[in-house]
C-alpha cells in the first residue's frame, strides 16, 4: 500500500473518535519517543522472546509518524529521500565504509 | 513512492557502506530512540524555531524503522494496518469519542 | 554531596538565567527523556569510545530529574526507597532470582 | 539520605536477585531511556491525572542513572558539579538570561 492511502485510513481513524484535538506536533513528538521506547523495551535485557512484539511496537511508533508528516504537509518518502542527500554528502562511501564513526570524527 | 521502492534505496546506501554489520535489530532499536529524541528537542522548550528541521528529524526515525521492518521482513503498511485493527478494539468509537484516557480508564 | 545541597546549586544557576520560565514539569519530562537518548547515543553502535563522555551525558539526566523532583517537592533518595519498597514486593527473590523476565511473567 | 547510603541498597537489593548479571553499561542506558519515556507518557496529552505517578516513574529513571553512575565507579553530585561548571561557561548569564536558545545560538 502507498503511503498516501495509509494515512487516509489513520486519519479516518482519528477524526472517528474526535482525538485530533490531542494531535499538536508537539504531542505527536512526545509519542513518537515513547512508542520508541516501548518498542526498545523488548531489547532492554537481550534479544525479544517474540518477535512477533516487534511488529506491534514497531507499527506504533509508525503510526505516530506518519500522523506528524501529515500535520505538517510531508510526503515520508520523499522526506527521506531528501534528508538521504544530505546524508550521502556527510559520509562519502571512500570514508565512511565499515566504520561506524559520526561524520566529524571520519 | 511506494515502500518497496525506496527500502531498496535504502539499502543500496547501507551496502554502499558495508554497514549492515552494525545493524542488528537491538541497533536500530536503540537508534530509532535516539532518533525520536532528536526530534522531541526541537519541541524542548516550546515550538520549532524552524519547520524545516521537523523534516530531517522525522526522516531520521523513519529511516531507522524502514530498516528495522526491512531487518524482519516486515512490511510498513501492513504492520500499521494490523495493529489499527488491534487498537480499534481497544478504543470503541462510543466510548473513545474525544477523550485522550488509555484504555484501561475507558 | 547530599542531594539537597546541589538542589541548591542548581536552583541558583537556574535563577541566575532567569531560566525557571521553561521548566513546567513537562519540559523538564521532555528534556529527561532528551538527555537519556543522547546517553544510549554512546552506545548506539558498540561501546562507547570514550567513558569520560559517559560521565557528562549522565549529569544532564540526573540534572534534569533533580530539577523535576525539586518542582515537585520530591527527595529523591525518598522517592527511590519508595519505589524499592514496591519493587520488592514485584519481584519477590525466590522467584525473581537470576531472571529478567517482567514481573507478570514470573 | 547521602548517595552513598541509597547505593548500597541498590546493590543489595540487585545481588539478592543475581540481577547484576543483566546490568551491563549498555543494558542500563537503554533501562534510562525507557524508564525516561514512561515518565514522559504521563505528559502525552496534557498534565498527568495524578501527580503521585510522577514520583514512582521519575524514582525509575533515577535508579537506573544511580546503578549505571555506581558501575563507572563516578559520584552523582560530583559529576553534576562537573557538568555545571562546564555548562556555566557555555551559557554565561548576560547572553543567557531569559532565552532558551542553545549555545550555538546566542
């Protein structure tokens, strides 16, 4: 499915149960980094008893994603696609391969 | 774009890399969280300075959670669209209608 | 140090900036959770390089939980045995010993 | 009550357990980044509903960041102390008073 169609069924989801009024960004980040961690839970002493977890928590802090893209008008590929750019420019393949250094210490 | 189309440009850029050897599902987990956080602090102490950077943030954890879905042959959609199902459940329209309680206080 | 002379050292420095204006219980919530990420930011893909950064990144988290506890006229060593006091009953040795399963898995 | 009397009922209380065997570095600063965000989930969409909440989540973090301080052999409030300082000259009160900015902005 294309993301454009999952976001209409989020956001028919929302506006059922009138919880738009909750959605301001700033909401939408805090519950971005709890899903988030809720989703690092299942690492937190080792590796997850059911991986099957990882796909509920994981669709959660998804979720919340793609309602703040939508609040504010962006497209989630396309997103990515532009922050990859800036990316590909920080850690040029010559420097960056096989090492997991952040770009200032390349 | 859809999912499919640009998983595989992601991974492109990760084994243009060799980078795959850091990414461990426990990783990206950690790094989705850390993600988040980048994107929460520009909500710290009030609203963004600058919605631009709402972009390159949000675009940083849904990276991270294309590549952990990708890790675990999980596809985005599908997983958001399970777990809707899930929370539909949890949070009947009649009983969810404009309220922000857990379920639990339903 | 106890604890109730540095909350005076970091209530004077909050002061002296004129600082207490940001520090509604959620931002300093937010900034926890801010500060906290960018300690796992360390080990996001091994351990860390350097152990003295740890050292740094843990006192923003403690400051922060320092300031949130003072907000609330919480002691901190207070708060924690009373957490402890909860734990214990949680996870009782005999069962809990040698496991980190969750306590409604024991 | 000073750090070092709370440290030794932390240790006591993970050594009854045999739980050291799960609190390596990185084990405990992924537990502060979760710990964190549960504190923060009291905030998602407003206020919390009971400010006694605050207190058992915010003791969590706190007990993580005290265990994770214990195991790098460092002091809570001497390694706040030492943060402050360097946090003094990087926000030094004429340009920092009443602003939020971060340093690189002032």
């Amino acid at each position: 499915m294309e993301f454009g169609e999952i976001i209409k069924e989020l956001r028919y989801f929302v506006a059922e149960r009138e919880w738009q009024q909750f959605h301001s960004p700033e909401n939408l980040a805090k519950s971005i980094s709890i899903e988030a961690a809720e989703l690092l839970e299942l690492f937190q002493w080792g590796d997850p008893n059911d991986d099957s977890e990882v796909s509920d928590e994981l669709a959660d802090v998804l979720t919340y994603c793609l309602l703040l893209a939508d609040r504010y008008g962006l497209e989630p590929t396309e997103i990515i696609q532009n922050k990859l750019a800036k990316t590909r420019s920080k850690y040029p393949i010559e420097k960056a391969r096989g090492r997991s250094d952040k770009y200032d210490r390349l």
